[in-house]
C-alpha cells in the first residue's frame, strides 16, 4: 500500500511540474526582424501569460479590459505613461498596471527596449483596446 501511495504522490508531482520551466531572458533576442515591436511568448496557463518584448520606438496608448499587466524593464530605457502619471523607465524598474489603466510608452535611446510582461488572468490579446479607436 505505501508503495502505490509513493507512486501516486510521484505521478501527481510529475505532472504539476511538468509545465515547470527555467530560462535566462538575459540571452533571448527577437526570432525574426521586425519594424517596432516584437513579441515572443513564454508560457501560459488559465491565470496567467507571460511574455518577452522588444520595443524600438514606442508603444500607442492603450489599456485591457479585462486583465493586469505586470511589466518588468529589461533592457533600455523609456517614457511611460501611466493613467496620467509620466516617468522614465529603465532597466531593473517594475510596473505594475491595473485592468483599465490607460499606458504607452515611448523609448528614449536608439537601442530597444526589452521587457517581461506578466498578464493576468490568461491572455488571448482580445481585450486590448487602443484609445485612437475608440
């Protein structure tokens, strides 16, 4: 009987961590060229989606419906707007964005910018809505 529990408990373990994955961000670059910005997905799941991003020249204002969006800066630096907040933005600064927050940003150096971006609850992409097209 212990050794089918220890199985079961093993087989259970297994598949949680299955999903389980560890990479440096350090090293990712873009998969393709491209004009502004990049996107490469990391993982997802039915709470959260996380993404790295590369932007060369700005991001239009805009918010999510229905989602939070935690940005860390990676690399570069930039101007974001926040609601109505305006701050620069570098490399080893979090933000934090409530669902409804209006934000953009624009990059400030030659060089892109690269950032991880943490959305919650799962995204599709769906429910980001640009304020020009409103």
């Amino acid at each position: 009987m212990r050794t089918f529990l220890v199985s079961i408990m093993f087989i259970a373990f297994s598949s949680l961590c299955a999903g389980q994955q560890f990479r440096s961000l350090e090293d990712l670059a873009p998969s393709e060229a491209y004009d502004n910005i990049h996107v490469q997905k990391l993982d997802d799941d039915p709470l959260t989606t996380s993404y790295v991003i590369w932007v060369k020249q700005s991001v239009k204002e805009h918010f999510h419906a229905a989602h939070t969006e935690v940005v860390y800066i990676l690399e570069g630096k930039g101007t974001m707007t926040l609601g109505e907040e305006e701050r620069t933005i570098q490399k080893g600064d979090y933000v934090f964005i409530p669902k409804g927050t209006h934000h953009s940003v624009q990059v400030l150096k030659d060089e892109p910018m690269k950032v991880l971006s943490i959305q919650t609850p799962q995204f599709d992409g769906s429910d980001r809505v640009f304020v020009d097209q409103q």
